[in-house]
C-alpha cells in the first residue's frame, strides 16, 4: 500500500484516522505540529500527505507542508483538511498543488475514498511519466541508425534544430525514414508532452484532407453531423506532420499558408479563427522547386515550408549501413524453432550490399522480417531473400553458404569487412608509422567502441561514461576534432 504522513493539531483526530488508514494496510507517520509534519517529509518521503491548513489557528501553515510536499522527488500527492470552511483558503491550496480537499467534520469514508483516488491518480501519473519516456527513448535521434557521413549530417542537423519552433522540411525518397525524422524532432524537443500528429496528405481527398486538417462546424456539409476539431487544434501544443505534403490541392495550400503565417485556423463552415501553438513538419518525396516551376505548387508556401530543410539520402547512398540497419532489425528477433538470436551468412549479407533498394531502408526491414520468417534455422542463408533481391545480386555473389557474419552492436566509424582475404599464414607486412594525430584518433575511435559496447548502443549512456556530452560524442563519432 501506501506511505502516509498525517498531520493535523487534534491528537484524538490523528489516532482515529491513523488507525483507519493502518488497518486499510497503509504505512502512517501521523504529527500534531508543522516543524515535526516538515521534518517528516524528508525523513520518510510520504506518496500521499494528508494536512490540517490551519494548524495553529492563525495562520495557513498547512500551505508550506504542501509546498514542501511537492517538492520532493518524486513529489507526494496531498490531501487539504481544513475546519474553517474556507472555500478561498481551499482553492489557494488546490492552485498550490493539492490534489484534493475535505472540509471538517468529514466521514471516515470520504477520506479513505480520497486516499484510493489519490492512489489511483499516482499510479495512473506513474504509468503515463513511464510510457512516455519509452516513446521518448524510441524516438531519440540516437536511435535513427546511420553511419555514413550524410547520416552523420542529418544527426547534426537534428540534434541542432530539434528544439526550435522553426518550420522543417524533410526530403527524401518513400521508405528513407522520413517520418522517423519527424518524430525525433519532436521526442526531442521541449513540444515532447505534447502530441504528435502525423497525417498522409495524399491518402484523402480534397475535401476529407480539409475537414481533417481544419476541422469543420456542425452543418457545414452533407455529412457534418457535429462539430469536429482538425488535427491542427487536436496538435495544439505539440507537432503536426504533413507527409506527401506536395500532393496538396491549391485550395489547402492556400489555407495551410494563412496557418503558417497567422497561427491561426478557420474550421470549415465557420467565420471564427481559432489561435493555434502548433510546430509543422512537412515531408516529401518529389522535389518542390519542380512543382513550383510547374505552377501545380505555390512558391510563398514552399518558402514557408522550407524555412529548415533536411536531406534523407537513399540506401543505395549509404550502404555501408546496410550492416548496422540488419543488426537493428535482427536485435530481440528469436527464431521460433531454436528461440535463439538470429545470424546471417556472408552471402546473404553480400546479396543484401549489391541490391539497390528503391523502396530504402523500409524494403530492407521487408526483406529481413521476410528472412526470419521463412529461414528453416537460426541463420538467414541468401536464398531466404525476397525472389527481388536475389534477382539484382551481383554475378561475384555466390549463394554458397560462406560463414557467418558478426553483426555490429552499433554504429561504428568502421565497417567490419565483408571478405576478408587475408591469410592467417601469411607473413606480417610492415605497416608504416602513422602521424601521431592519426594514431591518437584511432585509439579514441577504439575507445568510444568500446563504451558503446559496454552501454549497448546507447549513445546517450556512452556519452556519461566517457565523461563527454552527447553532442561531443556525434562530433567525434563524425570525425570531427
């Protein structure tokens, strides 16, 4: 159950609730005075405080319990009783940050009900805090795997615009991870507990794309049933994101301009604007000055738009990922039959570096969840490879099962080899002396692996064990003195 600090200046009131809340299982701290209460607080970290306001007839001290109260970590829930009746005494306290209030004489029973919506509330508080520090930590830049040098780029850009209210356009091919981007950008950014809304501008048409972006009044059309928010107002506070945003009729691109530039949306059938605080994302796939010259997309909107641009390069521009993105999709998968991580062959990983990949990083996450789908064991042989994989390897690709590749625990500043053609028999050649500068990066290279060994990929984690922030971390990671 519960720890319970009680205080009230009634001797015999504090016993009888004590022995109630006690026998309900929960833990009590009952005190008849504030220095003993405040002391208390730091002496035992109570989850509910349960507080007379005036504990000594002249004055709300009760008040600096509960100020006390919600400062500790984590801060506890607290229960107002006052016996003045003071309603602007009560609403004081609950503008403090007390969670509820009972006026004397009250039953026994209000309070235990208090208390177990009290806990209710804490749970539920608790759960969510959680929740959304999983999706916080899913959606951390860190976790966008990447890395070659334009991934590189695109982390830094990340890292140094995440937390602006500055408009982004993300560009890149279907499949390159466009939406992941725009969820970093928001997980990381002080909009994060507020939410994200995503919308496929080319999945509706014209007239349902207003409606759900603008909202509309009661009436306004045909089916129009009530009044509905648009997802403009539902991201009120947080972030929305227009994905295929070149697919936009003239119509809405004029609307979405007067949102940008006014903050402000007008819900379909009604004449008042609504004020909204929202940060827009916008994504394409398809270059925008093409359609501006075309006339087919406006060019003051596709300024607004592209107040921020990042760059997603293809796969087939960085395959030297294609290791890492494999690793990332094959962590926590089990084969079914021998419930061990699954492994991959060097043919099948060749087969993987030579396919070009139009359909990017999503065809790839295809392709492997196809593998450790239909691989008879726990290692994907090249033949488990879509028939479209297989269809472009390249003649030097042999499907012969030709050992097992290591697959990397993270993002390294080098790739392990694919073939190696060194002969363990072979004498040592000489290796010539490095400049001292190269040598030192190597070493530090080698050393920033080995913490991001130990913290399992977590670069955040890596960063506190070297002692370095995150942002020196990508810059050494990057190459960068």
């Amino acid at each position: 159950m519960a720890k319970i600090l009680l205080v009230d200046d009634e001797l015999t009131m504090v016993q009888m609730v004590a022995n109630v809340l006690r026998e309900q299982g929960h833990e009590v701290f009952p005190f008849t005075n504030a220095p003993a209460a405040s002391a208390g607080l730091s002496e035992h970290f109570p989850e509910i405080v349960i507080t007379d306001l005036f504990l000594d007839k002249t004055r709300p001290q009760g008040l600096e319990i509960l100020q006390k109260a919600r400062a500790l970590s984590p801060p506890a829930i607290v229960i107002v009783i006052t016996g003045f009746g003071s309603i602007d005494t009560a609403v004081q306290a609950m503008k403090h940050g007390a969670y509820d209030y009972l006026e004397k004489p009250f039953k026994l029973d209000e309070l235990t009900m208090s208390v177990q919506r009290a806990l209710a509330y804490s749970a539920a508080v608790s759960e969510t805090a959680f929740l959304r520090k999983q999706l916080k930590k899913k959606y951390e830049f860190s976790q966008i795997v990447g890395n070659a040098p334009s991934m590189q780029v695109v982390f830094k850009m990340i890292e140094r615009v995440a937390d602006t209210d500055s408009t982004i356009l993300v560009l890149g091919e279907s499949g390159t991870g466009k939406e992941l981007v725009a969820r970093a950008l928001h997980f990381n950014s002080r909009r994060q507990h507020g939410p994200f809304v995503p919308i496929n501008c080319s999945a509706l048409p014209e007239n349902l794309l207003e409606s759900e972006l603008f909202g509309h009044r009661r009436g306004a059309f045909t089916s129009a049933f009530s009044d509905k928010k648009g997802l403009f107002q539902e991201a009120d506070g947080g972030t929305i994101f227009l994905d295929e945003v070149g697919s936009m009729s003239p119509m809405l691109q004029s609307r979405l301009l007067r949102v940008l530039q006014e903050r402000e949306v007008r819900r379909v059938g009604d004449n008042t604007p609504v004020h909204v605080d929202v940060r827009v994302v916008a994504a394409t796939n398809e270059p925008l000055e093409k359609r501006v010259k075309e006339g087919t997309f406006r060019e003051d909107l596709y300024y607004r738009l592209n107040v921020i641009s990042i760059g997603l390069p293809s796969l087939r521009e960085r395959r030297e990922d294609i290791p890492f993105l494999v690793a990332h999709f094959l962590r926590d998968k089990l084969s079914s039959r021998t419930r061990r991580p699954f492994q991959i062959t060097k043919a099948a990983m060749e087969t993987l570096m030579a396919h070009d990949w139009p359909g990017n990083v999503r065809e790839l996450e295809n392709a492997v969840e196809r593998a450790t789908a239909l691989c008879e064991t726990d290692t994907i042989q090249a033949a488990d490879l879509p028939p479209a994989v297989l269809a472009t390897q390249h003649a030097s690709v042999s499907l012969a099962d030709s050992g097992l590749v290591a697959l990397p625990t993270a993002p390294t500043t080098a790739l392990f080899a694919l073939n190696s053609t060194s002969d363990p028999a072979a004498p040592a050649m000489p290796q010539p002396v490095k400049l001292l500068k190269n040598f030192l990066r190597e070493q530090e290279a080698a050393h920033i692996q080995r913490a991001l060994d130990e913290a399992k990929g977590d670069k955040e984690q890596a960063a506190i064990l070297l002692g370095i922030s995150l942002a020196t971390l990508y810059r050494k990671m990057a190459g960068e003195d």
